[in-house]
C-alpha cells in the first residue's frame, strides 16, 4: 500500500486566493481526519469523517475553511480566501475504525502539506 | 473537555542515557486509547507505541515503554538507550468518542534531542 498520499508538498499562494489541499486514504480505511500544525498551536483537528460523512467540523477555524470527502478514495480541504495566518503544515491521516466501541484508532498519517500564504 | 498536556516543551538527553517525557490527559471516558508519536525533521508522523486503558500492563515496544498511570490520567513514554535517530518531536495523544465515532487529540509536543 502506498500509504496515506497528500498533494501538493509544498504550496506558495498569496493572501486572498483559493487553496485546495488533497488527500487519498488508504484502501479500506472508514475515517479520515484533516490536522492542521503550526508551532503556536501545535496539531489541530479541523474536521474529521466517518464513512464519508463529516463527523465533527468543530475544529474548523473559520467559514473560509471547508473540507469534502465525495468517495471512500478522496478528500479536499479548500481555503477560500486564504490569508498568512492559514500558514502551516496540513496533514490528512486515515484509519480503519471498528464498529461497536473504542477502535484502536491507529492513525496513519500522509506526509503533509506546507502551505505558505504570502 | 477533552485536552492532552505535555508539560516539557523541550529535552535534552546524551546518547545510550534513558529519558522520559510526561503527559496527561483529561477524559470521562472508561475505555480508551493512549498513544506516542514521533515527528522527524522529515515531518512524517510515526506510530511509537499504543495503550489500550482497559490493559494494566503498560505497553513495550522494544527501547520505548510507558508509564500508564490510569487513576492519574498520566501517560508517560520512556525511551532507554538513546539513539541519536530517537531526535524528533514526539506527540502524546488520546482518542475520544463522540456520536459513536473516535477521534484523536494531540498534545503539543515535546521536542527531544539526544546529544553524542
């Protein structure tokens, strides 16, 4: 398996222009969850899915941010306008999550995505 | 509320000493899981080591071990014999349920170099 694959790598942008972020799970896990790092605030949940469904979008900063997952296989995480504080590394993790109780919730995490916002 | 506390933003170690870094967590859950995750320069997360609550016995995998202190909500990652690969940013976490799904919340780091 090729593990959790997250594009772009790396991403220069200047403040007010949109951002996507993508994100394919591995093959068979049922949640997948958007991090956001940065060294103030460390990792932050931005929302998470089970199944494809939005779970939990609590952590969503703010209605610039919007996160979709159409099917089983992929995940976009969109900045629309975007601005220099949405600077930082974003990393979508997935897992395979068992029904009926606490799941080991192993996450396997993709390698992240640098964003810089000029 | 559903937080994780490392309590040491940073640390220091020589290489072959043994360290350990603190965490404590804050739940009302009975059953759980607790983990430690290692962030390299590269910036790639890597699983260290896994506690399910409902087990006594804390977890080992081979040079990390950890103190689970259950009563305490106090979950604490030793790592004996430090390698000079063991430098790193390392993540304490713990899942929480919510509507029938889990989630994982991170503490924010501890960033430990181990010293030739």
């Amino acid at each position: 398996d090729a593990g959790v694959i997250q594009s772009p790598r790396h991403e220069v942008t200047e403040m007010g222009q949109e951002v996507t972020l993508r994100c394919k799970p591995i093959s068979g896990h049922n949640s997948l969850f958007w991090y956001r790092q940065t060294m103030m605030r460390g990792l932050e949940l931005l929302i998470y899915f089970n199944n494809n469904v939005p779970i939990d979008d609590s952590g969503m900063p703010e209605d610039r941010f919007s996160a979709k997952m159409p099917n089983a296989s992929f995940s976009t995480l969109k900045i629309q306008p975007s601005e220099p504080r949405d600077s930082a590394v974003y990393f979508c993790a997935s897992s395979l999550a068992r029904q009926g109780g606490p799941g080991a919730n192993v996450l396997t995490f993709g390698a992240g995505s640098r964003l810089t916002v000029l | 509320a559903q937080t994780v506390t490392q309590s040491q933003p940073e640390m220091s170690v020589q290489e072959a000493e043994t360290v350990t870094l603190s965490c404590t967590y804050d739940t009302s859950e009975n059953n759980y899981y607790l983990f430690w995750y290692k962030q390299p320069p590269s910036r790639q997360m890597i699983l260290v080591i896994r506690q399910e609550a409902y087990k006594q016995q804390n977890a080992t995998e081979n040079r990390f071990s950890v103190n689970f202190q259950k009563a305490a909500k106090s979950f604490s990652l030793k790592i004996s014999d430090s390698q000079l690969g063991d430098t790193a940013m390392y993540f304490c976490a713990s899942t929480f349920t919510q509507g029938g799904s889990e989630k994982l919340v991170f503490g924010k780091g501890t960033k430990l170099t181990v010293n030739p």
